[in-house]
C-alpha cells in the first residue's frame, strides 16, 4: 500500500506544478519496464510508458 501512496504523491506534486515533467529510468538500479510494484503503482498513477521510462507531464 506505501508505493501505491508515494506514486500518487508524485503524480499530485507533478500536476499541481510543484515538480515539472517527471520521467523514472530505473528503480533499484532495475529498468521501469520491468513487471515490478513500483512500476505498477507508477502506471496507476497515471504515469505513461515510453521507451526512456515512465513519464507523467503536469
């Protein structure tokens, strides 16, 4: 439930202007676009996939 948190937080800061165009490469030295949790709490987050990583513009 914690990553499921911070993803959201992250989206929220992103589109209230607080962060501007957010893009996350790697997670644990580990490529986004691997099956993980965190990769799915992004993409829940409304975070899109694209071939640098997961990007969300505010």
């Amino acid at each position: 439930m914690a990553l499921e948190g911070v993803a959201t937080a992250l989206s929220n800061a992103v589109a209230d202007g607080a962060l501007g165009r957010t893009v996350v490469q790697e997670t644990d030295g580990a490529s986004v676009h691997a099956p993980t949790r965190l990769s799915a709490a992004l993409q829940a987050a409304e975070f899109s996939v694209t071939l640098r990583g997961l990007r969300l513009r505010g």
